[in-house]
C-alpha cells in the first residue's frame, strides 16, 4: 500500500514534467547534442547526401579566416562594451539610489533603453549614423570634423555598434546595483562617517566589496549577452564592410540560412556553445548563491 | 549616499547625473520629434515647427502594421500562456514532488538557463521545418514554451509555500491539482507577473528566431517587419521610419511608463532577461 502510495507519486511528478520537458529537450537538449553530432557530418546537397567527414569541417574552420575575423569582432565587442555599461551602471545606480533632484525621470531615461525592441532602436541609430543628414555628422560638423561615413568604414562599424549596445544595456544593469545597493544598511555608512571615513573611502572599501557578487552576476550575464544578441547588426551593417563589424552568431547565421551550409553552421555553433559552456559554470556558482540567499 | 550636500561636487554630480540621463532619453526624444514633424525639419531644431500626424498615416499604409501587431499580440499571448501552463506543473513537480532521477533532470533544466534557444538556430530550424511549422505562430513561440528560466522561478516560490496550508488542504479532502490551483498559484502571484512581463516584453522585442522562420506578412511580428520597413531599399524617410518605430514600441512604452515599478522589479527578480 505505502509502496504504491509512492510509485504513484514517482509517477504524477513525472508526467507534471513531461510537457515542459518534451519541449525543452527538442528545442534546448536535442539540437545541442545534434549540432555537435552534424558537426561531424558533411551538408546534405542535391544528390549528395550527408557523410561522416571526421573534423574536416574544424579544418575548414581552423583555415576560415572569416571565423576568426568574427571570433576576433567578438571579443573585441565584448571586452569594449562590457566594462563601459557595467560602469556607467554602476554610476547611475549610485546617482539614482542616492538623493538627486528629478529621481524618478533620470532612473526612467536610464531604464528606457532596456525595454526597447533592439530593432526599433537600431533604426533609430541608423539614421544618427548616416553620413552628412545624421545628429553625429551634423556634431562632428560643429568641431570642424569632415563628414564620415561611420557605418561604411571597417575601422568604425565596430565601434558603432558598441555604442548603441552600451546604451541599451547599462541601464538593465544599473537595476542590479541599484537592488543591491538598497540592500547595504544606512547605519553602516553612519557608522564609517562618525569613524571619519570619507564618502570615496567608503565606496572603495565598504559598497564596492558589497557590491561583488553582484557585479560578477552582471559580468557573466553582459558577456552571454554579447556572444548572443545581434540584431542591432541585421539594421545597422549587415556585418559589413567586408565582416568588419559581424559576431559570431550572426556569422552562422550567413553560413546557416545565406549558404545553406548547416554542417558548417553546426560547426560555428559548437564553438559558440563552447564560449556560453564555460561562461555558464562561472554563473552556476553564483546561481547557487543566489538560491542560497533565498 | 549624498552626505555634504553643499559641497560643489555634489552639484557637479547632479549636473552630470541629468547629463546623462538626458543622452539617454535623447534617442527617444528625438525620433518623437522627428516623428510629429515634416521631413524638413528633422534636423532643425525650431520649437514653431509645424506639428503633422502624416508620418503616422504614411507608416501606416506603407506597411500593413495591424496585421504585425496582430501576429506580435497572438504570438505573446500564445507563448505566454504555454509557458505559464507547462511551468507550473514542472515547477510544482520540482518543488514538491520527490522521484527518482529528480536531480538530473533539474540540471537539464538550468542547461537551458545558460543556452537557450536563441543561439540553436541552425538545428532548431531544421526542427521545426520537419514539424512543418515554418512560417507559423506557432513555430516562432514553440522553442519558448518550455522555459527553464520560468520552471526555476515558479519552484522558487512554491518551495516558499508553508507545508501547512497544504496539509490543511489536503484534509478537507483536496487533490493535489486542486491544491496547485487553490493554494500555490494564488500565493505565487508576484512570480507569476513578474515571469509575464518578462516574457512579454522578451518576445516582443525578440527578433533572430522570427526573421529566420517567417517569410509572410501572415506571421510576421512588429519587429522583423519593423526591419524590413526600415530598411533603406524600403525608400522611407527618417520621419515616416521614426514614427512607424513608435508605433511598434507604443504599447509596451506605455506599459513601461505607467508600471513602471512592477517593469523595473521584475526584470530585477529575472535576472535573465
């Protein structure tokens, strides 16, 4: 009686499971398993179906300098915009957490990019970006700087797109700080004054180590953001002029629906799983804190 | 923080706190005022400048936006509702349920925390074509529905509900799906706005999945038309581009600004996005 009492419980939480998991394992588990496994495996085309190559699809990859172009786009992206929003978020947190005129209007400007489509925002940046008619060619104007063309240039498409994604993302950050912040007792910084210590002192040595977990939090999360958001890319340069400007995963997007080339997109994609893959450990640990917490 | 209020850097602070602020709104603002005004005075900064709503008219007619905000809506509310259905019995199955292989098939579940759909395109594509779900809803919203991301949250707050109350429930008699009815979904409530508007304001926003598996006006959402629509062969200008943007982001702005408080805590409760 009590055993079947149990399996009977075994076998309700099992199928309270089992849409969500059909789901996931389709969308989430299978392809990952099947990417690696394609990975081995030449593209099906007309005629020649798809055969066991071994790793000449990493050989090609290994000699595609177009990859490491990308792969290099990529770093250089997320080394470049990273540190910028994490503090430019940190900074607004503090702005917004503390006692400033107009509180709720500058937490709502710094807000607001988050919330935006990253394509209705890219066609706004668009248009700032154009030569000679754009807000920026029209500033640079001001300074006696000749007309550019931003987008068009290898050594600025890059930097372009930067831009606009420090803008969209330090306010989603800031949002953690600010959580965090309001988390930190009045009384200890009461007590740090009455001791003599400097508002900067306090920062350096009190918030600021407060505030570690959750800028790791925030760290891990921007770079997982930068090696999987590109849509800014479909608006602004199509990862031109000659992929100065392209990711990796817009990359495998070319390769997957431009070329029709799945192997080698899986390929690609493995490398990219790879990246996330070592990211998602470090945000594993925090991850279990975080519950620890609750 | 602000403790020697009349020093001069606390001004300077301010000064430079407003700055900031203002480079960040100033996108905004000035696709609105691009967006009331003729072409000519886009970049003419004169407040007697005629207002117009024919950017508006024109955005309108030049791409068939009802129809993109049909699908975006259908396509939310579908995704949305799957999720919340299918999250909640996992989820309760997670938090109080136990059974053998309970641990694995947790970590397989934050596996999809840390790589979610977005970046499967090439086989998730290769999937849904075989399920022939190309340029569906459906197919857009699918690889969404199970969500990790929403089982994780929702076994957070159900492992919060005291045992008593359910044990008090299950004396008078009550099944254990009524009791996931009656007592954890009511008590889970703030989880569960906070997931919606997460994963409202995430589909959407979202844009490579769709733009991979839609080719038709039937399915396509705001934002892969918004692309098409902004795109330079489409031969629109900086007015009609600004307006027909804020058409798309309208609503969701509107939310934002009015709950704004429940935007802000969710997106901090997610941590995901």
């Amino acid at each position: 009686m009590r055993l079947s009492h149990k399996t009977s419980r075994w076998v309700y939480a099992w199928l309270l499971l089992l849409p969500a998991s059909v789901l996931m394992v389709t969308f989430t588990h299978y392809p990952i398993v099947g990417g690696i496994f394609s990975s081995f495996f030449s593209t099906p085309r007309q005629g020649r179906p798809s055969r066991f190559v071994g790793l000449d699809n990493y050989a090609y990859m290994a000699n595609d300098p177009v990859f490491w172009q990308v792969l290099k786009n990529n770093f250089v992206y997320a080394f470049g915009t990273i540190p910028v929003s994490v503090c430019l978020a940190l900074l607004m947190a503090v702005w917004v957490n503390g006692k400033l005129p107009g509180r709720a209007v500058v937490r709502t400007a710094y807000f607001t990019p988050t919330i935006l489509p990253m394509i209705a925002v890219a066609n706004i940046w668009l248009f700032f970006y154009t030569p000679q008619i754009g807000i920026l060619d029209n500033i640079c104007g001001l300074f006696g700087i000749h007309s550019h063309s931003w987008l068009g240039d290898p050594s600025t498409a890059l930097g372009c797109l930067m831009v606009l994604a420090i803008w969209k993302d330090a306010g989603f950050f800031m949002i953690f700080f600010l959580a965090a912040l309001q988390g930190i007792s009045p009384e200890l910084e009461e007590a740090a004054l009455i001791e003599g210590a400097g508002r900067w002192y306090f920062f350096r040595r009190v918030t600021l180590p407060l505030l570690m977990p959750t800028t790791l939090f925030v760290l891990v999360n921007s770079t997982i953001n930068s090696f999987k958001l590109v849509d800014h890319i479909f608006i602004l340069t199509k990862g031109g002029p000659d992929n100065a400007s392209s990711l990796l995963l817009y990359y495998i997007y070319e390769v997957a629906f431009g070329f029709w080339d799945t192997a080698y997109a899986s390929t690609l994609t493995v490398v990219l799983l790879l990246i996330l893959g070592a990211l998602a450990v470090t945000q594993f640990k925090y991850i279990e804190k975080r519950v620890h917490y609750q | 923080m602000m403790i020697r209020e009349s020093d001069w850097g606390h001004y300077l602070e301010v000064a430079a706190a407003w700055l900031l602020a203002f480079i960040w709104a100033a996108p905004l603002l000035y696709a609105t005022w691009a967006a009331f005004h003729p072409m000519d005075f886009v970049s003419r900064f004169d407040l007697l400048s005629p207002l117009t709503l024919d950017n508006f008219q024109s955005a309108w007619n030049v791409a068939p936006f009802a129809r993109y905000f049909l699908n975006t809506f259908m396509l939310v509310c579908m995704t949305l509702t799957g999720q919340i259905v299918l999250c909640t019995l996992a989820a309760y199955a997670f938090a109080r349920f136990e059974f053998p292989g309970k641990e694995t098939a947790f970590i397989l579940v934050l596996v999809q925390i840390m790589i979610m759909p977005d970046v499967l395109i090439v086989q998730n594509y290769l999937t849904t074509s075989k399920l022939g779900l190309v340029d569906t809803i459906l197919g857009i919203g699918l690889p969404y529905i199970g969500s990790a991301f929403g089982i994780f949250l929702l076994r957070q707050a159900f492992k919060q509900v005291p045992r008593e109350l359910e044990d008090a429930a299950r004396v008078e008699g009550a099944g254990w799906f009524s009791i996931l009815l009656k007592v954890y979904v009511p008590l889970a409530r703030p989880t569960y706005l906070a997931y919606g508007l997460v994963s409202v304001s995430y589909h959407w926003n979202n844009f490579l999945w769709p733009v991979i598996i839609t080719n038709s006006t039937h399915t396509r959402p705001l934002t892969v038309g918004l692309s098409i629509f902004g795109a330079p062969e489409s031969g629109v200008n900086f007015s009609v581009i600004s307006a027909g943007t804020l058409l798309a982001v309208s609503p969701l702005l509107l939310a934002f600004l009015l709950f704004q408080r429940q935007f802000v805590q969710s997106f901090m409760r997610s941590g995901i996005k």
